[in-house]
C-alpha cells in the first residue's frame, strides 16, 4: 500500500541546523515512507515560532505526516528558540536554504520541497524561492502588500459598502453608532497595524520603509517572475490582507499578467480569518496542501 493510500507511522524529531553562523531550531516530521515531495513551513515575523497561530503548523504536520508528506516546522533567525539577529522577512533566504538542505538531508527520499507560509512568510517566499535550491513549488496564503496606500483604498471601499447597508443606517439614527468615533476607529486601525508590522519586520522590512521606499513589494514581484514552479494562492475571505493584495492585482497590470501564469491555482475561503484559525479553515488548508503534494509527487513518478 503506498503513502497516498495508508496513514503512516511518524516521528517527530528536534533539529538544531547552522545559517550563517546562527543557530536554527525546527522540528521534523518524517513519516516512515515519505513522499518525493516535502514541506518545509515559514513562520510568519512578529510574536508567533514554529507552532504558528493556535498550533496551526503542528496539527497541520501531524495530519499531513500522517500520510507520507516529510514536514520541517523551524524558527528562522531571530524568531523562537533560533539564535542570530531578526532581520525581517525580506532577508530570509539563506534560511530558507538552510531548512530545505536539512529537510533533504535527513529524509533523503524528498526531491523536491513545498514552501508553505502565509503574511509576510508568502511575501518572503515570493521574494527568495526562485534562488532557494531544492525549492519547485509554494503554496502561499494572504501574501502582505500592506502600505497605507493599501490600507486606505481597501478600509475607504469598507467604509462605503458600510454605508449602503441598511443595518449601519438602522444603528445610527438609533444611536447606537457615533460616527466620528466610529471613523477615528477606522483610522486607528490603520495606523495600529503598521505600528504592529513596522515592530515585527526587523531592520529593512517595516511597514514604514515600505511606504518611504516600496521596493520589497517590486521584489516580491521580480521574485515570483523568476520563480519557475507551480504555486498555490490560499485567500481568505474575511481578511483584510488578502483584500489588499486583490486590490494591489486589480490596480497593476504587471501583477495581473504575472498572476495569470497557468500553472498557478488559487482557492478562496470566504468564512477564513487572516491565520485561516477559525471553524473548518485549518481543515479545508490541510486538504487543500495533502492535495497540491500529492499532485506533486504524481507528477514526478
């Protein structure tokens, strides 16, 4: 019986692997007959490890291990238990290499490996994967584009949409809206926001440099562009993230051109929040992964 078609026996083994000095701690996840294809999992920057929110990335290892897909959860430099200087996610290229050379190296029977990540670890994906060997496909959920020229375009069209609804109009005249408030709300969340990613994206990766000199979003672009693989867009309905990058396609026609590659697939979740954390999303992510491997691992058999 092959790997597609029985649930493994899995280890869980911790690794401590070198990058540029640094030490990086991950955990495998190898099951006993693994597939031609891996995943290799990337943390997204601020307050979050290997785990990822609510546990996500280790329920999701176990699950997919479970039916012979090798996973490596690690920490890159500066986050968790991980050793070196945070540096944000447009500098993680040579951690990258460094997980998908472990990965390789300690379940030989992987040939190719999945980069998986989502906010700014997609953007970083986008970014280094084309020069990350070992690398020939990416699945990425909500990639982060957000500038305050995002933020105001999308909350802008939000703030519209709210007033052609019925409801908000019911609640105001009930009073139960004060309306300057409720703007002044708005605004802070934007600023709230850039404040949060300009204090998680280490030095070259703020949403402030962003706004003063936006090139990461151009080097996202250039990256994909180089990147020769099939990818596998995750969008959730219910995140603002995921409006931003939508808005970003409709407004750039390079994007859209890029975005059109055929060997490129998006799926949507409209119930998903931005950590595809609530309800079914961890579930229908996890399918939709155990799916793109295994159509991987065909294809190269």
């Amino acid at each position: 019986m092959s790997p597609l078609e029985s649930r493994e026996l899995t280890e869980e083994l911790p690794l401590v692997f070198d990058c540029a000095g640094a030490q990086l701690v991950g955990i495998l996840h190898r099951p006993a007959r693994p597939m031609s294809v891996g995943i290799v999992t990337v943390i997204a920057g601020g307050p979050q490890y290997r785990a990822g929110v609510g546990r996500n990335m280790v329920m999701m290892a176990r699950e997919l291990s479970a039916q012979g897909i090798a996973i490596l959860r690690f920490d890159h430099r500066g986050l968790g238990d991980s050793g070196g200087e945070f540096r944000g996610f447009e500098h993680i290229g040579e951690d990258l290499q460094a997980a998908v050379a472990t990965l390789r190296q300690h379940v030989p029977e992987v040939q190719e490996v999945v980069l998986w990540g989502g906010c700014d670890a997609a953007s970083g994906c986008m970014i280094h994967a084309w020069h990350v060997e070992g690398v020939g496909s990416m699945v990425l959920g909500n990639p982060w584009v957000t500038t305050a020229e995002t933020q105001s375009a999308v909350l802008r069209r939000h703030y519209i949409g709210r007033l052609l609804e019925g409801s908000f109009w019911r609640k105001l005249l009930q009073g139960r809206y004060d309306l300057r408030a409720y703007l002044r709300s708005g605004v802070e969340k934007v600023r709230a926001r850039l404040r949060r990613h300009s204090n998680s994206s280490g030095s070259g990766g703020s949403a402030e440099d962003a706004d003063a000199n936006p090139d990461w979003i151009a080097r996202m672009r250039e990256g994909l562009r180089r990147f020769k693989g099939p990818v596998l867009f995750l969008m959730s309905g219910q995140s603002i993230v995921s409006r931003e990058f939508d808005d970003m396609l409709n407004r750039d026609r390079t994007w859209q051109k890029l975005y059109s590659r055929p060997a490129y697939k998006r799926i949507d979740l409209p119930d998903a929040d931005q950590t595809f954390s609530g309800g079914n999303s961890r579930e229908l992510v996890n399918a939709a992964l155990k799916e793109w491997v295994e159509s991987l691992h065909r294809d190269r058999s």
